[in-house]
C-alpha cells in the first residue's frame, strides 16, 4: 500500500486562502487588515526602539509606534484619548474608501476607453487607401498582393469586419505577405454605414468587399454593396470589387455595385480552376503565377502610331519583353487572340504578358524565328476520359456541369461521396447521361485504401479531391482531403506510376502539409478570385479582359505540349514558339519546363521569357498558351463559359457557364 503524500506548506496555505479567505469580500478585508497589523506594528516598534532620538518613556514610544503605523497605513496620527484616536482611525477609513472609489472610476473609465480605442472605433484619416470589408481566408491573399503592388513604398490597408480588432491584428501578424504595408482594423457591421464611414471608403483608392463563410454570405454582400453607396458620392468614386460565393444573388450584387462595380463569381471559379488542373496538372500554380503582383502579369500598352496598321501577327513579334495576347479596343471592347489578320486601329491598347521591372520597347524578332524547328502538324481531338471525383460540397454539381460540356463522346464520370454526406446527390438524382459523359454515383469511406482499391484509381485519366465547405460545422474542413490525398499518394507510390490528381483546399496553409505526389495538384478555394480581385482593384481597366480571358468566347489560358508547337529535343529560341504558336491560334506567353523530381508544382515555371532566350526543348516540356480554339458546345449551342462574367452587359442569359478545360 503507498503511503500517503506529505503535505507541503504551501499546499496548506493555498488550501487555507480557498477555504476560510476567498469566502467573501468581507472574509478577505478582514484577513488583509489582519495581516497589515501583524506586518506593519512590529516593524514600527523595530524602527521607535532602534531610533537614538526616540523618547525614553515606555508610553512615549508606544506613541511613537501608533504615530508610525498610523502613517503607513495612512490611519490618521492623531494622539491622545483613545475616543479620539478611534475617531482619527474611522476618519483615516473614510478617507481611504473615498480615494478608493475615486481611483477605480478613474481606472474603469479609462480602461472602458482604451478597449474602446483598441475595437477601432476611431475614423481613419487617410486618402487614396484600400478598403477591404469583410473577413474569409480570401483576405490573406488579397492584404498580401495589394502590398506586392505597391511594391513595397508603404501604403495603408484598411479593414472593416465584425470581428475582435486584436484578434485580426494578430491573425495578420502571424501570416506573411503584409510587410511594408500599415495595416489598419476596424470593427463594425458592414450592413451599417455609420461603420464602414470608420474606413473613410469615398477617400480610399479601391474598396474590396469580401465573401464570408456563412449561409447568407452572399446576401451580405449585397446588403454592404447598398450601404457603401450613399459614401462612395458619384461616379468618379473609388472602384469596387466584390465576390459572391454562387449565382443567386449575382445578379442583385452587379445592380449594387453599380456602373462603377465588378462582382466575381467565386464558386464557378473555383470549379473551372478544378477542372482546368484535373485535364492539365500545373495550371493552378501558372494562374497564380500569372495573376499575382510578383512576375509578369497582364498589361495594357498604348500601340505607338507606328504600329497602327500592322496586323496583329506582326504586332506580336514586334516586342522582346512582352508576350502579345489580345487588344483593347478604343471603345473599350476587349479582343483577346484576335485572327492574326487582325489589324490595330488608332486608339487601340495592346494586352500584353509583361513583368513590371522590364521596360517593354518595340524590336523586331521575326529574325529570331527558326522555321526548321516548328512542329510539321498539330495533334487530333483527344479521345474519351475517364475522371473520379471524390467527395461532394457545393460546388461539386458545376464542376459535374462543367466535365459535362466538355467531354468527349464516351467518357465517364465516377462520383464516390462519404455514407454520412447528405449534400451529396444520390444515384436517383444524377442528371441525364445520355450525353458524352456517363455520370455514376457511388457511396464510399473516402479515408479507407478498400474504397481506392475498390475503384482502381490508377485506371483514371484524372481523380478530383473535394472536401466539405467551410461553413458545413467542422473546424478544419481540409481534413478530410488530406486524408484522401494520403490514401491516394500511398496507390501511386505502391504502383510506381504518376497519378493526376487536383484537390480542392480551404485553407492556403493546408497546400503545405498536403501530400502532394509527381502529379499531383491543389486549388486553395477562392485564392484565384482574391488574386482577380486585387488586380481589378489596382486597374480596373483590365476587368474586360480577365473576363475575355476566361470566358471560351475570347481565350482560355491552357498548358499544350511543347510538341505541338516545336519538335522536342530541338534548341529553338522562344520567339519560334511564339510563330509556331500563332500559326495554330494560339499566343504562348512562357512555358514549364519538365522538372522530374520537382519539390513543388512551380517548380519549372517561367512566364515572358525573352524572345531570344534559346533552349533545348525536352518532350515534357509545357507551353503556357492563351488559346482561340473554341471549345465543343454544351447544350443548346452555349460556349459562352463566362468566368468570372464581372460586367452586367455581358449577362445575356442565365445559364451555366460552359467553358472550355481542356488542355
């Protein structure tokens, strides 16, 4: 039997503060002034005792230790009949009980105002800054390029949501991305205008209205998008980018916003962006190459009056450090990969691929052009697919919609969904697949290797992770993919063999403990609409372009084989890719070279080399192309595919955007 544990002294002393001190208010004064007296009267009698001059009478130095106690406990010092020192005594309480009261209003007061001040409460006085309203883990991605956009000068960031100002100063603290720009936090409901006045939205430079998490998000949008209008004044405001998560309140959100206005789409976004990587691993790290302050991004150039009257396949071999992609018309229509006939007219603005430390200057590279190393023939149609989408979450039934447009006579369409998911679509509720894609529903544990082994994964030209949204009560919603994409990268190890796969991610911390394989690929959901939005917000000219961009109508950004366009093991200078390109309608704005044991899918990345830049083309070699090939019809003859749709004149009918995946 073990003994019993011997008690401390100071087990004993906290035992006795819980049982006979913390009683009450009253207990507990009792005991301190208790222990004062113990304290403060011997000590006193110390000092009269050891003091030369003190009196030598026994009741003259008790006076002296009265006198001496009273002043440290600032009792009073009053001497002589007992009556009376009890009066100096009750005197010296009242005193202190009223210095007390005095003191602890003083400190409520000002403490009730400091946490006031540390709410945000207090109106910024700035002027030409951004506004961003709302909270979502979009804001990460859009603080951090509207700082790489200003490059570092500085600047002021202001944000407006309906949370704990300490509690978002620290989230931005704990994320980088933000150096060198002040951020500034407010709190306060972004349907009341009295709040988002804190953030002085008619002085900013651009106000970014952000999404949420929650059922009536969108909604919310719209509500913030009606309360900035009486404080943005007239049409020379600032302008304003917002995001709706799906197509119901879309159309609402653009009437807010107003002629001033873009409103993007986020989930429609999202599901193209899936289904772009699920046909072409890669491109979700080109996008955010290419959409990102860091890089080459999307210019519009004035055409030098020279220049008026060339065709644009000449206009596109006219420029070293910049990639031509399309026109902006003088009236403002956007032609993105026009017919290399296309002739610039006067007025026009070149949309070209450019990085911003490089001064892009007229040269000629039609010498630079090797005829010898292009490619003699580009490739057939692609055949039937065979794709595996794992899980379900509300934005599973567009990327269904989009593979169906797209697909080719034949292809199937296996959608496995966990036992416990009751979002998901059952067998009884699968669309029509009388069409080229046969659609099958199945239910299965996501998280088990039987349900992988079961559907043989590897017999897939594709597999699409999705988890469940963020709002569906699970803390950490990227868990569930994670767990999915570890089954699957132990199959592909087991096998020896790449397998394509695209997961879609919630959080953007989550893309670094993914176990991601050779092929592998994740789409932090909402970052390329965060990534439009701050470059919208920065050139709101370039929104009819992204728009043409990706909409099947004017050019998709596509990653094609280096063997259509050069032979493969040939040195060729980029400017032939560039001809060799134009040739089948495509404009090459850079490429990703074959990295076969590469870290991470950016590896190999390079957008608008120079045109001279020489290399030897390997058969793994990717072209990053802006492609005029029209994609097949969906039902009904619609290849409109609008993503993001960001302008209302372009709404001319609500059906689902198409588009055009395909690699």
């Amino acid at each position: 039997m073990t003994g019993r544990r011997r008690t401390s002294l100071w087990d004993r002393a906290r035992y006795l503060f819980d049982t006979r001190l913390a009683r009450s208010t009253g207990t507990l004064l009792g005991w301190l002034a208790l222990g004062c007296l113990v304290v403060v009267v011997p000590v006193s009698a110390l000092l009269v005792w050891m003091d030369p001059d003190a009196p030598r009478s026994l009741s003259g130095r008790l006076t002296a230790v009265w006198r001496t106690s009273a002043e440290t406990l600032r009792l009073g010092v009053a001497t002589g009949a007992p009556p009376r020192m009890l009066l100096s005594v009750l005197l010296g309480l009242i005193a202190l009980l009223c210095v007390s009261t005095l003191v602890g209003v003083i400190t409520t007061g000002l403490g009730d105002r400091l946490a006031e001040l540390r709410r945000g409460r207090s109106t910024v006085l700035e002027r030409g800054h951004a506004v961003v309203l709302g909270w979502s883990e979009q804001i990460f991605t859009v603080v951090a390029e509207l700082s790489a956009a200003r490059g570092g000068r500085g600047g002021v960031v202001a944000v407006l949501a309906d949370h704990d100002k300490a509690a978002m100063e620290e989230a931005f603290a704990a994320t980088p991305g933000a150096r060198g720009t002040r951020l500034v936090c407010r709190t306060g409901p972004l349907t009341d205008p009295a709040a988002l006045a804190l953030v002085a939205p008619g002085s900013a430079g651009s106000v970014l209205v952000l999404p949420a998490e929650d059922t009536d998000a969108d909604l919310q949008v719209v509500r913030t998008l009606l309360a900035l209008r009486p404080l943005l004044g007239g049409e020379t405001g600032p302008p304003v980018v917002a995001a709706v998560r799906g197509r119901r309140y879309l159309h609402a959100a653009r009437l807010a916003a107003g002629s001033r206005g873009v409103v993007l789409e986020t989930d429609l976004t999202t599901a193209r962006l899936l289904v772009q990587s699920a046909r072409r691993p890669g491109l979700s790290a080109v996008l955010r190459d290419l959409l990102d302050f860091a890089g080459a991004e999307f210019h519009l150039l004035a055409a030098a009056p020279e220049a008026v009257g060339l065709s644009f396949a000449e206009a596109a071999l006219r420029f070293e450090s910049a990639c031509v992609v399309g026109l902006l018309r003088a009236n403002g229509r956007p032609v993105l990969t026009p017919g290399p006939e296309t002739v610039l007219g006067a007025g026009d603005r070149l949309v070209v691929v450019a990085h911003d430390d490089t001064p892009v200057l007229p040269t000629d590279c039609r010498a630079l052009v090797d005829p010898a190393a292009m490619a003699p023939s580009a490739p057939g149609p692609a055949g039937p697919t065979r794709v595996l989408l794992l899980g379900w979450n509300r934005r599973a039934p567009l990327v269904v919609d989009l593979l169906r447009r797209t697909a080719r006579p034949g292809s199937v369409l296996d959608v496995v969904t966990d036992p416990d998911d009751v979002t998901a679509r059952t067998p009884a509720d699968a669309p029509d697949d009388s069409g080229p894609l046969g659609i099958a529903f199945h239910v299965g544990d996501l998280a088990g290797p039987e349900t992988l082994r079961t559907f043989d994964v590897l017999g897939y030209d594709s597999v699409i992770v999705l988890g469940p949204d963020a709002g569906a009560g699970l803390r950490r919603p990227d868990d569930r993919a994670l767990l999915t994409l570890l089954m699957l990268r132990s199959r592909e190890e087991e096998a020896g063999r790449a397998l394509p796969v695209v997961a879609e991610l919630c959080d953007h911390r989550s893309r670094t403990a993914a176990p991601l394989g050779r092929a592998f690929d994740a789409v932090v959901r909402g970052e390329l609409t965060a990534l439009l939005m701050a470059q919208i917000s920065q050139n709101p000219a370039l929104a009819p372009v992204f728009e043409e961009l990706f909409a099947t109508r004017g050019g998709a950004l596509r990653l094609r084989p280096v063997g259509r366009y050069v032979r493969p093991g040939r040195e060729a200078t980029f400017a032939t890719v560039v001809a060799a390109a134009l040739r089948r309608g495509d404009y090459a704005i850079g490429y990703r070279a074959h990295v076969p044991y590469a870290a991470c899918r950016d590896d190999g990345i390079r957008l608008c080399p120079g045109k001279s830049e020489r290399r030897l083309w390997a058969a793994g070699d990717e072209i990053v192309v802006v492609s005029a090939t029209p994609a097949p019809p969906g039902p009904g003859g619609d290849t409109r595919g609008g993503v993001p749709r960001t302008r209302r004149e372009t709404e001319g009918s609500d059906a689902p955007a198409g588009g055009s995946p395909e690699g």
